[in-house]
C-alpha cells in the first residue's frame, strides 16, 4: 500500500501482536538524497484494534514527517536567501581595488558609484 506523497514514497506496514490483541504500525519514508535513495523507519507505540486503523494511523505519521522536512527545507532556503550580505562598491580588507561581490557564479566585480561624492575612500 505505497503512497507517493511530495516527492516521497510512503509504505505504511501493519503487524499483528503474537498475542492477537490488536496490531501495531510502522512508516517507511523512502526519498531520493543526490544519487542515492534513504528510507527512513518510525515505528508507532500505539496499539490499534484493526489492521486498518494501524495502516492508516501509520500513513498519517509518514505524511507528518514529510511535511515537517520539506517545511524545514523551505525555512532553511528563505533564510539562506535573506542572510546573504548585498554586493556593495566598498573596498575589501584585502587591497584597496577588492570591489568583489560573492554573485550566482562565484565572486564577481562590483562596479564603483557613477558619482564621484558616493566614494568612501
């Protein structure tokens, strides 16, 4: 009973207790990391009366999970992006012509200001 769910494979596994007093659940998140895939087990304390509820509540835990990284994910991103430090025409420490600004590819020269009085020398 695998389930796709935002990029992500879920499979949801239901075992009944050696005793037959009900069953318990396990999620399986399998996700695709560089070239190589990680499957990632939680195993639910709960004890359910049917194996439904057990696949179901399992499904549930495995889709909290998911959306908790891909959450986590997007905070890591908009932070990275918002703490990125403005090009700007100043000078470096390093010798007085380091107008270099760290761009999409790399460091990059910053132009100086078009206007004589915005120079900080």
């Amino acid at each position: 009973m695998s389930q796709g769910y935002k990029g992500r494979i879920l499979d949801p596994r239901a075992f009944e207790l050696a005793a037959g007093t009900g069953w318990t659940a396990e999620a399986y998140i399998a996700e695709d990391v560089e070239d190589e895939t990680v499957d990632t087990q939680f195993s639910l304390k709960e004890v359910f009366p049917t194996e439904e509820a057990a696949l179901s509540a399992a499904l549930i835990v495995g889709k909290r999970e998911v959306d908790k990284r891909v959450q986590s994910n997007e905070i890591r991103s908009v932070m990275e992006q918002q703490t990125r430090l403005p090009s700007t025409h100043r000078h470096g420490l390093g010798r007085r012509a380091d107008d270099v600004a760290m761009g999409n590819d790399g460091p990059t020269k910053v132009p100086g200001p078009e206007n004589p009085e915005d120079r900080f020398d």
